[in-house]
C-alpha cells in the first residue's frame, strides 16, 4: 500500500492554506461564517472528539506517513536479521521514504509556486511570472543609470528571469518596466570604483556593476560593496546554470555568440557633446545612436540599418560613424568570402542584397507635406468623379481609343516604417504604383495596398516596363 500514500501529496499542499483559511478568514468574516463557527464549536463538544479541535485533526493526515516511517525504523531495528520478516520490513521502510521524499518535494514546489504568485499579485495590471520551473531567489533595491538620471528601482532575480519595476501606491504594489530573459547570452560585469566606464568617465557611482543582455544594457549600483558582491554571484550562478540547459543560442566556428547585445546608453548631461562632430548637443537636437549607445546630433545621426544579431529586425537609427564602420566590415567580409571566384553566386547577391539599408533621406518641409496632401486629396476627389462618370452610361463613340501609358511600379528593396501620417509603411517586397514624382527631393507620392502617401525613392528599385 505505500504507492498509495502519494495521494496525501495534495493533501498536504492544501495543509497551510486551511489553516490560514481558518484563524484569519473566518475571524475576520465571522458574520458570513457565523453557522460554519456554530457547527464546529458542537462538534467539538461531541465526546467521539476526545475535546481535540479541528485543527489537530487537520494535522493528523501529515503526520501519518512520518508516523509509519518511524514504526517501520523502531521495528526494523528490534527485529533480527535471521527472522523471515526483516526483508519485508527493510522493504516496506525503503518504500515508505520514497514516498515521503516525494511529498517533501511537492511540498517544496508548492511553497516556491506559491511565492511566485505572491509576487505576481504585488503587480499592477495582468503580470504572469509563472512558469514549471521557475524559482524565485532574490528581491531588492538597485539604482539604475538612464539616459536622463539615476532612478531607484526594486529588482526581482528569478532563476531564468530578471525583472525590475517601480514602486506605485506609496509602495505597496509595483509597476512593471521590463522583465529580461537570462540566458548564455546575459551577462554581468563588476566595474571597480577606480575603473573608467564604458565612455571613459572616471566621475560615476561607487558599488557599479553592468548587466548586458540583448533586450537592453544598463549598469546599476548598490548600497553596498557586499550586496554588490551578492547580487554579482546570483546572477552568474543563473547565467551558469541557463548556459548549461540553452542549446538553441547560434554560435560560430570559434563557440562565440553570434548575436548583439544592446548597448549601454550614454547619460544626458549639461555638458554632453556629440561623439561624431565633437560638439555641444541640446536638447531638442540629441538623441542616442542604437549602435554604440552615444549621444549624437540628429544630423549626425541621420542614417537607419538593420542591426545583425538583434532580435529586432526593424531599421534602428545610427549615427553616420557606426553606419560606415558596420557596413565597410560587411563588404570587406563578402569581398574576403567570395575573392577569387569572379561573379558572386546567386546565394551571395542575395547577402548583398541584405547589406544595411541606405540613409534616409531628409524629410520636405512642413509646407511641402500640407501641400502634398492636398494635391493626394483633389487627386482623389478626381479619381472618384471619374469613376462616377465611367459607371455613367455612354454613347459609342467612333473615335479612336487612346492608350494610356503604364503605370510606373516600383519594388521595395529595404523596409521603412513610417513615422508621420502621410509617410507610407513599407516592407522588402512590396510593389507600389507611383503617383506623382518630385525632382526637389527623394520623397514620391505613391499607392499600396489602397492608401496613397509619400515613400523614400531610395529604398525601392523601379520594376522595368516590358
């Protein structure tokens, strides 16, 4: 029969929460449990109770197998080891602790799910931290460098998560602001007090550490050197222990990781200058290049590629030193590649076709776009006239027809999300019938899929007429 105990294990989970149920539900509830009191308190009066109370035979069902653990130990060791029974004893005991070992660890499990969804419900709004084999491990406050100022955060370490919030209603619930997966691909580095950091500064925080990852980089600080120390070797144990079961990260030839981390964002300060011209940014003109993490002008920072590496495939602006760097690396490794075999294969016009996508060019005025969106919209009210005057029946005319010529269509080689209302939203692939050409700029008026807005002539590839 002791197979048959295991059936005590969710008996057991359910142990702590009824008590609980009992000395603080209902005492603070005592006019909505006020029958279930009345029940118990004659029920324990009955003398079939022995004058025990509810709780102490709640507890009688945990303590059942401990009790025939013991028994089975005393009995074992009062019984010789010639007599017929001792195997059967010896088998019973050895049956009887695997069963208690496996209630001990349900019991455990239980406990550290039921953590996790205390934590989850400190959260505002619908957070979900649950998962199979998720372990809550460390909880604490941690300064964070932004790209404005320091800002305290409370940061949660799980053994495959990192997670930090804000606090919000005077600290009772938190606010979520990012959860970052932990995996081989998440570091952490100490800096030391003495030691620059990652633009040359002397001047920053003591108790410094940095946290990379591929959703974002940032570095903390901490009140302490030993918490410092703490959350350090928490973290690199999780980086270990991930690193040991994630066998889908790519690597290369050498084992290194193929895919970019995040940079670390320069802080805004009163004196920041710009990393390319090397001159004083203000605060309507900066901005931080998603290459290298800088503060940079917008004009010197005027030029958007896709980032190799990244999760993210969308076009990230960079400043005009990454994009030449990035990109001279990209075609010195094609040329290095393909050296020597003359034409490149149709697999390799492919990867250069992959290569980052041009600059943007710069924006018409404001002027220009009002006006633009008026012509769009006489050019439609024109469109629609037409097509009343075409569903309109017509005489026949002997006249000749007259052959319109084709429509200019033009194939989009880089995608573009756009970011003002008249710009359109383009994808690799896509084919757009151009409206009307501009020899001012390298902003058109065309269509896709319906909608009429202005696109960059230089990402798209005019289809030939045949």
């Amino acid at each position: 029969f002791a197979p048959y105990f295991k059936m005590y294990t969710q008996y057991v989970n359910n142990y702590e929460h009824s008590c609980r149920f009992l000395s603080r539900t209902v005492q603070r509830e005592a006019k909505k449990y006020a029958k279930f009191e009345e029940f118990v308190a004659q029920a324990e009066l009955d003398p079939r109770c022995k004058g025990l109370k509810l709780s102490s035979y709640l507890i009688m069902p945990i303590q059942r197998i401990p009790r025939y653990q013991l028994l089975l130990q005393s009995l074992l060791e009062h019984t010789s080891k010639e007599h017929t029974d001792y195997g059967n004893i010896e088998k019973a005991l050895k049956l009887v602790k695997q069963v208690a070992d496996h209630v001990n660890d349900a019991v455990r499990r239980q406990q550290k799910t039921e953590e996790i969804v205390a934590i989850q419900d400190k959260f505002l709004g619908k957070v979900e931290f649950l998962s199979p084999s998720r372990v809550f491990l460390r909880q604490g406050p941690l300064t964070k460098r932004g790209r404005k100022n320091d800002k305290l955060y409370e940061f949660f370490l799980f053994n495959d998560l990192l997670v930090y919030a804000d606090e919000a209603m005077k600290g009772r619930m938190y606010k979520l602001h990012l959860r970052i997966p932990i995996n081989s691909a998440f570091k952490v580095e100490d800096i030391k007090d003495d030691e620059a950091d990652d633009f040359g500064s002397r001047e920053h925080q003591k108790h410094e550490f940095r946290i990379v990852s591929f959703e974002k980089s940032f570095v903390v600080f901490a009140e302490s050197e030993q918490v410092k120390r703490e959350w350090i070797q928490q973290l690199q144990a999780c980086i270990d222990a991930q690193t040991a079961a994630d066998k889908s990260i790519r690597r290369d030839d050498k084992g290194e990781l193929q895919l970019r981390a995040a940079p670390i964002l320069e802080q805004f300060g009163w004196n920041s200058k710009c990393s390319v011209c090397n001159v004083a940014v203000g605060r309507r003109s900066r901005r931080h290049c998603k290459a290298c993490g800088r503060v940079v002008h917008n004009e010197c920072s005027t030029r958007r590629m896709i980032l190799e590496g990244t999760a993210d495939k969308s076009l990230k602006r960079v400043c005009n030193t990454c994009f030449d760097t990035i990109r001279a690396a990209k075609e010195a490794e094609l040329a290095m590649k393909f050296a020597g075999t003359g034409l490149l294969s149709p697999s390799s016009a492919r990867q250069v076709q992959s290569l980052p996508a041009p600059a943007r060019p710069m924006r018409p005025r404001s002027s220009t776009v009002n006006q633009m969106v008026k012509q769009m919209q006489q050019q439609q009210q024109q469109q629609q006239l037409l097509l009343q005057h075409k569903q309109q029946p017509q005489r026949r005319s002997s006249a000749l027809t007259i052959m319109r010529p084709p429509i200019p269509l033009y194939r989009v080689r880089h995608s573009y999300q756009g970011q003002r209302e008249q710009e359109l939203d383009i994808l690799k692939g896509d084919v757009i019938e151009v409206v009307e050409r501009s020899d001012e700029h390298m902003w058109w008026k065309g269509k896709l899929k319906g909608r009429i807005g202005v696109f960059p002539v230089n990402y798209t590839v005019e289809i030939p007429v045949n």
